[in-house]
C-alpha cells in the first residue's frame, strides 16, 4: 500500500508519498507533474525497498513558500526530509528538475547518497553554457517562465491547454499522458498558487547556475545512472548525453530508451523499472 503524509522539514510542510520496506529510494519529480509521476514505479520498487516520493517545494500538495526555490534550498529540503524520517543515507532518483535537486544533493551532501538516478536531464550550467539561438526555441519556457508575474495571469483559467502543450509535445506518443491521468495534473495545477510555485523553481534560474559553477570541477562520486528518451529533440537529439554526464560523474552509466521523449518513468515504464532496478541491485541500506 502507498501512504500519503506530511511532515513539516526544513520549515515547510512536505507531502510525501510512503511504501515498501528496506533500503530506502527517493524519488524526485520534475515538471510539469508531482509524486503522481511515480505511479509505475513505486508499486514495483516497493516490493524491494522503502520508497519515499515526495511533492517538491513549490508543487503538489507541499507548501509553496515565496523563496528557497534554488537547488540548494530545495535540495536541504530533501535532506531534513530524510532526518524527519530517520534515514542517513539513500539511493536518490529524479527526474527534470527533480534531477536538478538530486544533483545538488549529491554535491552538497555525498555522505548522504548511496547512488544516483537522473532521467532526461540536462545540468542547468551546461545548459547555460552551450545556450544558442537553436536551444532557446527548444528551452523557450526557462525563459517564459522566469518572467515576473505574466506566466500566472496568462495560465490562470488555462491550466489544461498549458499542461496539455507540455504532455504532447514532449512525448514520443502525444496520447502517452491523457485521460484522468491527464487529469489529475490539471487539478494540481488548478490548486492556489501552483503555478507560481512551478515559476518560482524556474526562476532561480540565476542561483541554480551561479551555484553549479561554483563546484563544476568537483564530480559526482557515487555511482550514478543517466538515463534519457532516445527520441526527445530538447535533449536526446540535440545533446551528446554521454558526454555531458561525464563531465559530471566519475561513476557512470548511461542508458538513452528508444522510442521515448521527455517522460521515460511514464512512456516506458517497464523499461525504466528494469533498469533501475539492476541498478539499485546491492543497495542494502
């Protein structure tokens, strides 16, 4: 059974989604979604150790203050989250902007990982470096989205034609998220202050860079899994995966899933499951 809870950690109230026994596996969402897109993979990672999905900071049913949206901050979140539940160490997962946070964690506090999971993500200072005429048609959002107040007024009322462009664009099958699965985003977004808190992640945009240049020559030392949709042109097509990742850890595997856009834990579920699970094979706690 999955439980659902809260607890106040790093002085906000976090929602967190709770099952299974053992080693303890964290799961970070991205955007435009919450621990909803987890769905496939907590059922069968759970028969084999505990897993905690939680709602970022600014999203789902977790608080959304008006600050702390950098990786830093977000990251700390995780990690009073992590003290509130009287675990020491984990194997941490994220995906988009979860990948961000969990990326941050294992620099600031690789005494507290184990090993790494990050899907379809490019680091946001690498983004910044290689930024071109080319990549801002594909990344226009991290730039709509970090303009005061105008994404809140236009979205307002249009929650689902804003979620439905994400959902189909960046899926290898525009259908892959639809009917109530759909759905239960829409209501998310609905829910005061929402989508704020999705443009607040954004817009520390500025920190986020700041902060990951400030320790780029320092690599991820736990072992660490990239994994990416084969097929998504925002990262896939127009990144060298492997490479870029290499630059970012000394431990690494990378794995790109055919036939799979920005959304691999929910366009090929059974494929992600496989390979997290040979991965987090050995993790005991």
């Amino acid at each position: 059974m999955i439980e659902h809870h809260t607890v106040v950690a790093n002085g906000i109230r976090q929602r967190y989604l709770d099952a299974g026994e053992g080693a303890p596996v964290i799961l970070l969402h991205g955007f435009p979604e919450t621990s909803f897109a987890w769905r496939h993979q907590i059922p069968e990672l759970a028969r084999h150790y505990r897993v905690v999905a939680p709602d970022l900071r600014g999203y789902g049913e977790t608080d959304k203050p008006a600050n702390g949206y950098d990786k830093r901050t977000m990251a700390l979140d995780v990690l009073e989250l992590m003290r509130a539940l009287g675990l020491s160490k984990v194997a941490l997962i994220g995906h988009d902007r979860g990948a961000r946070v969990a990326t941050r964690f294992a620099k600031d506090h690789p005494q507290a990982i184990d090993r790494l999971v990050v899907m379809d993500n490019v680091p946001t200072r690498i983004v910044a470096r290689e930024f071109s005429a080319r990549i801002a048609r594909a990344y226009w959002f991290f730039i709509f989205h970090q303009v005061p107040d105008l994404p809140e007024a236009l979205i307002a009322g249009r929650e689902e034609i804003w979620l439905r462009a994400f959902f189909s664009d960046w899926t290898y099958n525009p259908h892959a998220i639809s009917g109530e699965d759909f759905e239960v985003y829409v209501r998310a977004y609905r829910a005061p202050g929402a989508v704020r808190g999705a443009m607040a992640d954004y817009r520390a945009n500025a920190q986020d860079v700041e902060q990951d240049l400030a320790d780029a020559h320092v690599k991820i030392a736990c072992p660490t899994l990239s994994l990416w949709g084969a097929d998504f042109y925002a990262v896939g097509k127009m990144f060298d995966m492997a490479k870029i990742w290499a630059e970012m850890a000394v431990n690494l595997r990378t794995c790109a899933i055919p036939q799979c856009g920005h959304l691999p834990q929910e366009e090929r579920p059974e494929i992600v499951n496989k390979l997290l699970l040979e991965f987090l094979s050995g993790w005991s706690g």
